[in-house]
C-alpha cells in the first residue's frame, strides 16, 4: 500500500434469515436445492487455475438419501499433488507481494458473492452434501463464512497497524510477510464455513496453499471453490486436491518447502500429522506452523439453583442441533438431583416432538448423521447402552440406515460418571447425562474436570452467582469456549472466537486475529537515519 492508510469496511455480523414459510429466500434455496438434487455434477479438483480430472472418480451422495447420487468427483494421484505443490510456490512469487488492499478487496467480494447471487446454492449444497437443516445450512455457510471472511480482513488490517515504537533518529517499522514456502489446509465435513476459512484466512495473509477437502463435503466444497474463482483468487493461490488423505498428506509433508498446517477434524489424525511433522523436520526449510482444532466432549453443568426448563433447553439445542455434530455440541451434562425429575420430563417432551427426516422438508429439526461409518459407531454404542447395567436409554435409542443414516436423538442416563459415552467423543445425537448429589456440587465440577481429555466447550447453569464463579475457577481449564447460563454451541464470529486446549487443539481461536498471526511472520525493519561513522563510545574517552 504505498499511496494511502486504507479504512476497510467496519466488519458487522451477516444477518441470519428466517426461511419462514413463504419468504422469498425460503422459495429460493427450495428451489435451488430441488435442481441441485436433480442433477448430476462432476467435480473437478483445481490446480493452477485449472479444471483437473483424472477420471478416477467417486460418487457423492446425500446422507439422508444415500443411494441417490447427485455427482461424482475426482481422485488425485501423487502428481497431481506435486503439480498442487509446484503451482502455489510458483504463484507464491506475485501473490506474496500483492498490496494487502488487493487480497482484501477479493475476499470481501467473495463474502457479498456469498451473501447475495451464491447464497441458496451455497446454502442448498450444504443440506445436500452434509444432511443440515436450513437453518443449519444457513448459519454455517452463509453466515459463519461471510463472517469469517469480513472480520478476518478487519482483523489483518488491526495485525498491520501493530508497529513498534521509533525514536526521531530510529524508525523502526514491522512487516508482516506470509510464511516462506506453501500452507496445508485439512477441513473437516462437519462445517462449510470452516472448509472455506481455513484456505482462505492463509491466502489472505499472502500464502499460497494445498486445500484438501474432506470426502464427505466436496459437493459444497465445489460451490465454494467457484466462489473463489469468482472473487478473483489468482491462479495457483488456492489448489484444491480430493481423494486419499495419507497419499495427499505424505507427498505435502516430504515438500522441503512445507511451511503450515491449518487443520480442523479428529484429534488422533491431528496428533499422527503434528507426529508427521516432528519426523520430517530435519528436510524442512523452515519450522512449520502447526494449527489444528479438533475433539471435544463438551459438557454443561447444572447448579441446584437452575431453571429446570432453561437447562433441558440448552440440553436439547446444544446436544442435538446438526445431530450433535459440532465440535462443541453437549454430550455430557450433570445434572442436580433436586433438578432431575423437571428437566428428564422436558427434555423426552422436546425430544418426542422432533420431526426426522429429509432437509428439504422444513418441518424437520433432525436429518442424517454423515454417513455409514459414523452411524454403525453411534449404533453400536446405543446398542451397549441398551445391555449396560450402568446405562439406561431414556428417549430415542432407535436407527434406521435402510433410506439414510438416520440416528433417533437418543438421551442415556448413567449411574457412572465415568461410563464411555461420558468419556468418548461419539459425534452424533447421543447426550449421557449424570445425575448427582446436590450437595456435592464441588466434587461435580471436578468430576467433570477429570473426565474427559478434551477442552473445548462447557456450559454452567446456575442462579446463584457464587456457584458460577465456582465453576468458571474450577472449569478453568476445561474448555476454551465457556459459557454461563447458555448452551455450549453457537459461536459467532467476532465475538466468541471459538478453540479448544488440552487434546481438543492449539486453540488458536478460528474467527480471530490470533489465528491470522499464525500465518506470517514479521520481518522487523531498524532504519537509521545518522549513520555512525566512529566506533568509539564517549565512555572510552
Ligand atoms: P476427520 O478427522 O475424519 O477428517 C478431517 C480431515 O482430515 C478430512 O479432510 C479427512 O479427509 C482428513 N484425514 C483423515 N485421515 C487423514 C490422514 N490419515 N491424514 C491426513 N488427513 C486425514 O474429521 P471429520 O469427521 O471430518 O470431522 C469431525 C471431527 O472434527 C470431530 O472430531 C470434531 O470434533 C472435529 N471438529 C473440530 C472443530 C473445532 O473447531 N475444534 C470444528 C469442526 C470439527
């Protein structure tokens, strides 16, 4: 930016729609999602600006139709991801010397592309390729990525201004230059809105990246590309590979030139690449940036001071929503006894009341869970629950994968806090609640401290403000997103960045300028302006 200090646009929170029957955007995405479902599509990867086919394709299918086939998309082979590779860092050469305003202007106009021509296919593809509700739909891959992509330029302009102080004789100025080499974005299916963010918070930076999508998300993953193309991503800035993660991954990781990972999925996949790294790093150029958010087994408390009806709705909404497939959707909860006949009674009322099934029909609150592998695990736990003494099935507990992948919300009460659904990330409509002393609030809270090796977000219910700050002291490291008298999901961009510590991740906060600054690297620059010509100090005489 040599010719003037450039205001961007003050970043505001993309209004959420309604999609109430008979609205206009309703009619749209209906529509949209009709033609799309309809139809066949081949998705190409994109290497260098290019449609790349390799003819070994794969079908796609929705989770709630799983026999329907809306496309197919291509696999790629190891030169395919050499060509990814060789591409970004010869793209690297323009793109790390574009004037910030330049990368700005391409992702705010991706974020309008988005909130207006892109909106019912981005949003019609996400309920197809991921089985979401149009609400679901709409606050993840509209809004969410809209957001991402406007605040994140607000937030790259607040790095820049960053400088250190000058002396009238010293002018001492930082650069922030994007990392040396190529970045390595890993999404996962569960949001569109991440798939989108991660590739593009590094290319906004000035990095050039290898984007590998997950299989279960390429049908949105498409819409998001073309997104890109539009705004005008250059050539070679964002490549996108499908196809055999550890094939992909390898031929990444044995670059010299691999310079980060932005990853967000399982935690065991997140610690084999951090593993992956470690064993490489004599061949690299420089240390690899390692971001990765990952697991969780997100809790909510409840004090004996608490409304019984508000916490069985923060049960039902943050353990169900998406069928509990957000990283930070309740899975645990503990529950008072004084509380426990109220809020058992609300929650298998709510949970009888939702409707299951196809999220083209509107009426329903629960679609499919991703696909075959996730629903024959949460079958199978649902199943042990049935036969443990220690475990009993209060609502739900039914599936049925003869159409889609579809899970009934299933509530099972434990008499062991540590029984395994209380320990284990299932990922799926399944919440195991503890039923405890209500005079033993302080062991509860350490209890649920102990449990579990993730932290990523927990919630505590409660009236009575000396037993919430109780919770917030002993809590303290349990979760990276902490919320009172709410339910532990629905970050906003903004104003809740939103990472896990302990196995859940680096906590990096996605949605925040501390995640941007992972992804450069200042270059300090000292300019004297009276040059010293005697080495001598006064002291020396
Ligand atoms: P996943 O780990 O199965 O897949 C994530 C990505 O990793 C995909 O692109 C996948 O293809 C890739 N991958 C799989 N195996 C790999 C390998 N051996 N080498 C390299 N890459 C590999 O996760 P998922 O099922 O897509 O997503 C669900 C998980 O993501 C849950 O654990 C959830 O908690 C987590 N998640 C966390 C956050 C967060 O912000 N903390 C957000 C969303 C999802």
């Amino acid at each position: 930016m040599g010719k003037g200090f450039f205001n961007v646009p003050i970043a505001v929170n993309e209004p959420v729609m309604s999609y109430a029957p008979g609205s206009p955007e309703r009619e749209a995405v209906s529509k949209t999602y009709k033609d799309m479902f309809n139809s066949q599509i081949d998705v190409p990867m994109y290497i260098n600006g290019k449609d790349v086919t390799t003819g070994n394709t794969r079908t796609m299918s929705p989770p709630h139709d799983h026999k329907h086939i809306v496309g197919t998309y291509h696999l790629a082979e190891k030169k395919h991801v050499d060509e990814a590779i060789a591409t970004a860092l010869e793209a690297r050469k323009a793109w790390s010397q574009m004037p910030w305003e330049q990368r700005a202007g391409i992702f705010l106009k991706a974020a309008e592309l988005i909130a207006g021509p892109f909106r019912a296919k981005i949003n019609a593809a996400t309920m197809i390729a991921q089985s979401k509700t149009i609400h679901q739909a709409e606050i993840d891959a509209a809004c969410e990525l809209i957001d991402f992509l406007r605040f994140n330029v607000q937030f790259m302009t607040d790095i820049y201004m960053e400088q250190p102080e000058s002396t009238s004789d010293a002018w001492n100025r930082v650069e922030y230059r994007p990392l040396e080499g190529f970045t390595y974005a890993v999404t996962p299916f569960n949001f569109t809105a991440i798939a989108g963010n991660l590739p593009a918070c590094m290319a906004l930076m000035g990095n050039v990246v290898v984007w590998k999508p997950s299989d279960s998300q390429i049908y949105s993953a498409k819409v998001i590309m073309d997104i890109f193309k539009e705004a005008g991503v250059p050539d070679g800035v964002i490549n996108v590979v499908f196809g055999d993660p550890v094939m992909i991954t390898d031929t990444v990781m044995a670059s010299p030139d691999f310079s980060g990972l932005h990853f967000t999925g399982s935690t065991y996949i997140f610690k084999e690449l951090w593993k992956q790294i470690g064993n490489n790093i004599h061949n690299y150029k420089t240390y690899p940036r390692i971001v990765g958010e990952t697991g969780g087994k997100d809790f909510i408390v409840a004090h004996k001071t608490a409304n019984a009806k508000q916490v069985a709705t923060a049960i039902v909404r943050g353990a169900f929503e998406f069928q509990g497939q957000k990283c930070s959707a309740a899975s645990r909860a503990y529950i008072p006894n004084n509380l426990w006949n109220d809020v058992k009674k609300y929650v298998i009322e709510d949970v009888k009341s939702f409707k299951m099934g196809s999220p083209e029909d509107m009426s329903n609150f629960i679609t499919a869970v991703i696909h075959e592998g996730s629903f024959d695990k949460l079958a199978k736990y649902i199943d042990a629950a049935k036969a443990d003494a220690d475990a009993e099935i209060i609502v739900g507990g039914n599936y049925d994968k003869s159409k889609g992948y579809f899970i009934e919300p299933t509530v099972i009460v434990t008499t062991n806090p540590k029984y395994s659904t209380m320990c284990t990330e299932l990922f799926g409509p399944v919440i195991t609640i503890y039923v405890y002393d209500d005079n033993k609030y302080s062991e509860t809270l350490k209890l649920v401290d102990e449990t579990s090796e993730y932290a990523l977000t927990g919630a505590i219910l409660s009236t009575c403000r000396y037993a919430i700050e109780e919770a917030t002291k002993t809590l303290q490291n349990c979760a990276g997103n902490f919320y009172i008298n709410d339910k532990p999901t629905g970050a906003v961009v903004g104003q809740q960045p939103f990472g896990g510590a302990r196995a859940s991740g680096t906590n990096d906060k996605a949605g925040s300028a501390q995640n941007l600054l992972r992804w450069v690297s200042p270059r300090m620059i000292k300019e004297t302006f009276v040059t010293p010509t005697n080495y001598r100090y006064p002291f020396l005489g």
